[in-house]
C-alpha cells in the first residue's frame, strides 16, 4: 500500500461512536496503569457522555477509517478553552498525530475569539510536556475548578489581548 493509503484524517466526531468508546477506554487504561498511585480524585477524565455535549468539541484522528487517536476541546464561561483528552495510540506516537491535534484545538479556541487555552496532564507525561512546550504552552498553577496537587501539571497559552496564564 501507498503512504496516501494510511493517510491519517482528523476530523470533528461525535464522541458517541462505539469505536471512539473504545478508544476513550483505551485512554483511561493507559492513564491508570501509567499513574497507578494518583488517586481517583486527582484523575480529571472527561466520559464520552460529558464530551457530547455543545460545550465541547472532540476530534478523532483515523488511519483507515480506525479511530487511532483525539483531543478535545471544552469552552468554559470565563473564555478559556480547555484541551481534554488527548491521546494516540502507541504505535502512532511520535508521528506527529497529536500535535495535528492539537493545531485543529487551537485553531478554532482562535477562530471562536477564546482568549487562553489551559490544560492538566499527568505528572509523570513526558512525551505530553514536551508536546505542550513545543506548542508553546507555559507551566501555570492549578485553573478552574481543579485543585492545586501533586500528581497534575497545569499548562496554559495565551490566544489573544487580553489574556493572562
């Protein structure tokens, strides 16, 4: 097969398909048995019931129309843009997939005038640092409702004036 062939597509999906279900629950398997001393209370996982709501909007990446990867975009009232459930699959790490992602979330948090994008990740995801940094995120305390712990880094970019991290 060509490379065209296992082209990767990202497009905006409803969370609410059994292949994306599936993928969802990949996610939280991968973050439990990466994280297994976090306690359930500092984990701040968003349910595919959650994600299908106006509020937010969640790109799946396919590979030969298999779902292989997401990331999700919640408004909140004060107007930040939050990114929420980025994940690829492990064979596709490191390919660029979740930065493309990512540039999608981006692009509409701008497009839609949200002045900031904020996020929390795991303490212990380097690969996820390094993605946020070089997409330009900065570190930043505990946003929103999430509370100050050890076991979160917070992220946040500003999109336009006025905007504070």
């Amino acid at each position: 097969m060509s490379a065209s062939e296992h082209a990767i597509v990202i497009r905006e999906e409803t969370p609410l398909q059994d292949d994306v279900r599936a993928l969802i629950a990949e996610l939280n398997d991968a973050i439990a048995e990466m994280e297994p001393e976090t306690p359930d209370a500092f984990n701040f996982c968003l349910s595919v019931e959650d994600m299908a709501t106006p509020d937010t909007t969640l790109w799946v990446a396919r590979r030969d129309d298999a779902a292989v990867g997401c990331g999700a975009l919640c408004r909140h009232a004060d107007g930040t843009g939050e990114v929420k459930r980025m994940y690829v699959r492990a064979d596709l790490r490191g390919a660029g997939v979740a930065a493309l992602i990512l540039q999608r979330i981006e692009s509409r948090a701008r497009k839609e005038g949200l002045g900031r994008l904020a996020l929390e990740t795991g303490h212990l995801y380097q690969a996820a640092h390094r993605l946020y940094e070089r997409a330009g995120f900065q570190r930043t305390g505990a946003f929103g409702t999430y509370p100050d712990n050890p076991y979160s880094i917070f992220y946040a970019k500003a999109l336009g004036e006025p905007a504070l991290l």
